[in-house]
C-alpha cells in the first residue's frame, strides 16, 4: 500500500521538461509560420481553414500540459479509487476480528 501511495506521489511530481515544451512551441511557430508562406505563395486565401487548424495545434498544447498537471487544471484525475480504499480499510479495521478464537 506504502509503495503504491509513494509511487502515485512521485508520479504526480513528475512533469514533462521544459525543453519538450518549448520543443512543442517552436513545432507550433515554424508550422503556423509554414502554413502562412504556403498560402500566401498560393494566392488564395483560405483564413477559415488556417485559422481552425492553428486553434487545433493550440488545443493540442494545451492539453498536454493540462494532462501534464493532473490535479489541477480543467483534466484532473479521479481519486475515487484510492478513496475507496481508505473507506474499506477503515472499515476492516473497525470490524471485529472472527479469525482469532
């Protein structure tokens, strides 16, 4: 029980580094920079696509940084498994003990 409490603990410590962040950044500059030249060369414009396409890199960012954090943010991870736990082992504990005679 011990090592599943710390493991969840150190698990919830852990983020993703800030060099795969900014890596994520610079993805999300050089292609929306990419996508603009490669309208702009075309001649048309396509405003409603780029701009729904952008939106989505962007959403895509953030939810991996709110997964990143999960207990906080608008993603959070449910704790009723542990809590159920906690209220079946009070529950044992309280409960006479039939084994011993």
């Amino acid at each position: 029980m011990l090592d599943v409490g710390t493991s969840r603990a150190l698990a919830s410590r852990a983020h993703i580094p800030g060099a795969i962040l900014g890596a994520l950044y610079l993805f999300l500059v050089v292609s929306s920079a990419l996508l603009g030249s490669m309208l702009a060369k075309d001649g048309t414009r396509q405003r409603y696509a780029s701009t729904i396409l952008v939106i989505l890199f962007v959403l895509g960012i953030v939810m991996i940084i709110d997964l990143d954090r999960p207990r906080a943010g608008s993603i959070l991870v449910s704790q009723r498994g542990l809590e159920e736990l906690a209220a079946a082992m009070d529950r044992d504990a309280k409960a006479p003990d039939n084994r011993l005679p």
